[in-house]
C-alpha cells in the first residue's frame, strides 16, 4: 500500500472522530439543553400522589463588561403535581422546554406530612437513577418541602448550592445536625436491625411569622360578607383597637413558639432570623421508611458523640459557682467512644463509655479556674448533667421509638454463632428492653485564654 492511501485513510478516519465529537454538541443533551435541579422537594399532593418542587438556577447571561447578570444566580421554584417523581419531572421539562438533570442535586426533601406513610418508593426510585448522588443531603422538613425551598436563600454564599454543601460540614463543629445522605437511608433500608435519620429542617422565627401574617390574611380574605359588614359597622375606634390586639397576640403567640434551651430545640422552633428564612436542628428518626420521631439538638449531640461523628459543641449546664446562673462548656471527645454489650435473659445490657474534655467558655468575676476544687465543681456539674441527657435519649429511641439508629446491633450480633440464630433472637423486639448504663470520664481541663477573673 502506498503512501498515498495511508494518508488518505488516516486522514478519513481522523474526519470521522471530529464529526462523531462534535456532532454530539447538537443532541438534546447539550448543556445547553440541560437544567439542573440543585434542590428537590416533595410533598402530598392535592389532585396527586405527590407535588415535587424543582430549585434551579438561572445561567447567568454576559454582559459589555465581561460580568454576569444581575439575575444570574438567582434561583428558580417551579413545582407541579403527579403519580410518581419522574413523571412529575418530566412534565416539568415540558413546562420549561429544557431536560431537567439531577446530576448536580444538593439535597433531597421530604415534608413530615409525605414522610407519615412512608418513602422508601421514591428513595429506591432515586437511588436507581444514575444521576443521583448517593451523597446528596436528606432532610425532613417540619414544613411543607416547597415552603422550605422557597425560603432557602443563603446568608454567606453567593450561590444556593454552596448553601446546600455546607450541610455535610456544620455537624462537626456544632452538633445540632447530622450529615445524613440519601445513600445513608438507603443502606439502612436494606438493613432489619437498624433505623434510619434524616436532617430535621423547617422555618426560621421570621419565616415563621411571615407565614403566619400570610395565612391570616388569606383568612381575612375568604371571611363572608356579612362578617365584613359586621366589622365595618363597629366602627373605626374598635376597628384599631383590634388590629392592635391582633398584632399584639400574633408576636406574643411568635415568641412563645420560639424555644432557648437546645434540649427542647428542634427546626422549626428556634429564635433565629435573618435573610435565610430555614434552619437545620436536630435529626428526624425513622421507623422503616415511615416518619417516627424527632430529636432535639442535643439529643443530637447524644447520638454524635456515640458514633464519634463530633469534633466539638458547646452545651449549657447550670453554673456551679453562681446560682440561678448558666455556664457554657466547649465540649469535644478525647477517644473514641467505647460500646459493649452482653446479653442476659434475653435482654440487651448496653455499656456505653464516653471520653470527654472542655473548656470553661463562660466565665464570672473573682474566680480562679485553675484550682482543682473550681475545676471539680464544674466537672461533676457537667458530668450529672450529661449522665441525665445520655439517658433520657437513650431511654426516648429504645422505649418510646423502638429505632437501633445507633447501629448497637452491630455490637450485639458478635453473640451469636448463626444468622439464623440472630434472626430468631430478634433484636427490634429486644431492644426496647435493653438496659444502658453511660460511663463519663469527663475532664474540664481550663478556661482556655483567661485563667483568673
């Protein structure tokens, strides 16, 4: 063969790899064609199965100055009803006239109303899409989950979905959430002996409130004629006199919802506000795949620290020094938490050993924080207060939930020669017997900067 038609084939077959690469730059799957969900959520529907809410953003345009837009990053709520997730996202692609992709989706969410019967249809269905990241964030949310996407707007990113990233990152260094992935509830699905969690999300104080004056309005207007003339006809006087009582019910019914202590705090409940109208506290437990529970944030901080999923948090005793008085302690494990059990009767006895340090973070006048009668006082203040809330939690997801979402089972199998034998010793039914006995070895080591007040 000549060197002529080596040439010429060489040269055909490069031609044929140039039209093959960038003929596919004019298929429906150009990115150009493609819009990407960063947030989905889904909620019971009314004339549906379910209504799944879609946040996108929009593609920032250039502009003469080599920038973006204005519009850019803003993000985008569409929502719509139908049987299944995937149908309802393919009427969407309809409605907007782009492919919606899930290769980008940040988090997941699951409104308590949908959660009540059950998700484990939609989390397989996702799992088995190849778009979906077994990493993308799982949350529950105490409000409907297009409530929760419409008032997600980020307080220190410029984009949403940096917003949402950070989700896998504040449990370490605040306890008050887990980073639960839908890849987690899925492994846990699959599993009898454990439970699955889930973020507990839902609205922020001013959220909240901005919900309430919507839905007392929406009242006002759907009020009857006759109660319209009613009001007109008591005069301007009585008039004011009500909406002042009105607006003053509202705040003073706003500020009792709001809950201070972390023991009692869960999403949705706190006192915080800001341009974000959503937080996260707390975790959501699961029985199978249907909704079970709560947990507050520090009965959160109780599960972390079991499953040395923390590095640090802050928790609020009441100050052995001054009375009536609270002391914050930055609290963070110095070893890895040590669990045995051993079965008797029949009945789990659950060992469970912690290995504690803190820092003094509260501090009073006039007092020495070195000395070790200072530092004990402390110490043996936490130490009780931390005993009490390790059993209290332990005793709300043993007796009143039933849910292994410690994974003790994994500790308890090691007793039995056979699966079989495992299998029929049943350990859900056992478990809501199990006797736990917490062990603190607790050391407040300073102050940190100030020693001496």
């Amino acid at each position: 063969m000549s060197k002529n038609s080596i040439s010429i084939i060489i040269f055909i077959i490069i031609l044929i790899i140039f039209i093959n690469a960038f003929s596919a730059s004019y298929t429906s799957r150009n990115i150009s064609n493609l819009a990407y969900i960063f947030a989905l959520g889904i909620d019971k529907g009314e004339n549906a199965k379910i209504k799944i809410s879609a946040q996108l953003s929009k593609i920032a345009t250039s502009t003469g100055g080599g920038g973006s837009s204005g519009e850019g990053n803003n993000p985008i709520l569409i929502s719509c009803e139908a049987n299944s997730i995937f149908s309802g996202i393919n009427l969407l692609n309809t409605y907007i006239g782009k492919e919606l992709n899930l290769a980008h989706c940040s988090v997941f969410v699951f409104s308590k109303e949908f959660a009540q019967d059950g998700i484990s249809s939609e989390i397989y269905s996702l799992i088995n899409n190849e778009e979906v990241r077994p990493s993308t964030n799982l949350v529950l949310s105490t409000c409907d989950a297009y409530d929760y996407l419409k008032n997600s707007n980020p307080n220190l990113e410029r984009l949403t979905t940096k917003y949402y990233e950070t989700f896998s990152i504040t449990d370490r260094f605040t306890g008050y959430i887990s980073n639960i992935t839908i890849g987690n509830f899925y492994n846990t699905l699959a599993s009898k002996d454990e439970e699955a969690t889930a973020i507990l999300g839902g609205l922020n104080s001013a959220a909240r409130s901005e919900n309430s004056k919507s839905s007392s309005n929406s009242n006002k207007s759907d009020s009857s004629d006759t109660e319209k003339l009613s009001s007109e006809s008591s005069g301007s006087s009585n008039s004011s006199n009500n909406s002042s009582n009105e607006s003053s019910n509202q705040s003073s019914q706003e500020q009792e919802s709001s809950i201070i202590n972390p023991e009692d705090l869960t999403a949705g409940t706190s006192s915080a506000s800001g341009k974000r109208g959503t937080e996260n506290i707390g975790l959501a437990v699961f029985e199978n795949d249907k909704f079970r529970g709560e947990l507050t944030a520090t009965e959160t901080i109780c599960h972390l620290l079991i499953n040395n999923d923390l590095d640090s948090c802050i928790i609020s005793i009441g100050n052995p020094i001054v009375e009536s008085e609270k002391m914050e302690l930055q609290l963070f494990p110095s070893k890895k938490t040590k669990i045995t059990i051993n079965i008797i009767d029949g009945i789990p006895h659950i060992s469970i050993k912690l290995y504690l340090n803190a820092d003094v973070m509260t501090l009073e006048q006039d007092i020495d924080y070195e000395i070790p009668e200072t530092l004990e006082k402390i110490s043996s203040t936490a130490k009780d207060y931390l005993k009490n809330e390790f059993d209290k939690y332990l005793n709300k997801v043993s007796k009143e939930y039933n849910c292994d979402i410690d994974e003790f089972y994994t500790k308890a199998i090691g007793h039995f020669a056979t699966i079989p034998e495992w299998k029929n010793f049943n350990w859900k039914e056992k478990f809501k017997n199990a006797v736990f006995n917490v062990d603190l070895d607790f050391n407040v080591t300073s102050s940190l900067l100030v020693t001496k007040t």
